[in-house]
C-alpha cells in the first residue's frame, strides 16, 4: 500500500471517504468535513481532526447563513 496514494488511516472499512465524498457530489468544505470525521480515529490526533471537521463546518454555516443574508435582501 503507498502512503500517497492508499495510506493505511484511508482504507479502514470497506469504503474510501474520497468515494463516497465523490459519489456524493460533496463541495470541498462538506468534503473535508466528513473526510477529517470518518479518519479522526485511525490518524493518531482524534481530537485535531475534529476540531479541523467543525472549522469546516463552521464555514459552511457562514456560507449558507449569508446565502440566506442575500436571498432575504433580495424579496
């Protein structure tokens, strides 16, 4: 296995996140939010990991509440 390109903390399961990130049609921040999740416990920095997820979804809520901003302006 290549640590560039099946590192070990990628394939725990049956299901590559970068699969289901694709399959998914997943933006980047709703990518690497479930990516940093669904890893968080084999990469050795759980907590690390989580706290990257929930800055990415912290970004998210702040790009969906000023989308909501401007759809409110614009009624």
């Amino acid at each position: 296995m290549s640590n560039v390109n099946h590192p070990k903390h990628y394939n725990t399961g049956k299901i590559e996140v970068i699969d289901a990130i694709e399959a998914w049609n997943l933006s980047f921040c709703d990518g690497n939010a479930i990516k940093y999740i669904a890893r968080h416990k084999h990469k050795g920095h759980p907590v690390e990991d989580l706290k990257k997820a929930k800055w990415y979804l912290e970004r998210l809520i702040q790009q969906y509440e000023q989308e909501n901003q401007i759809e409110n302006k614009n009624k």
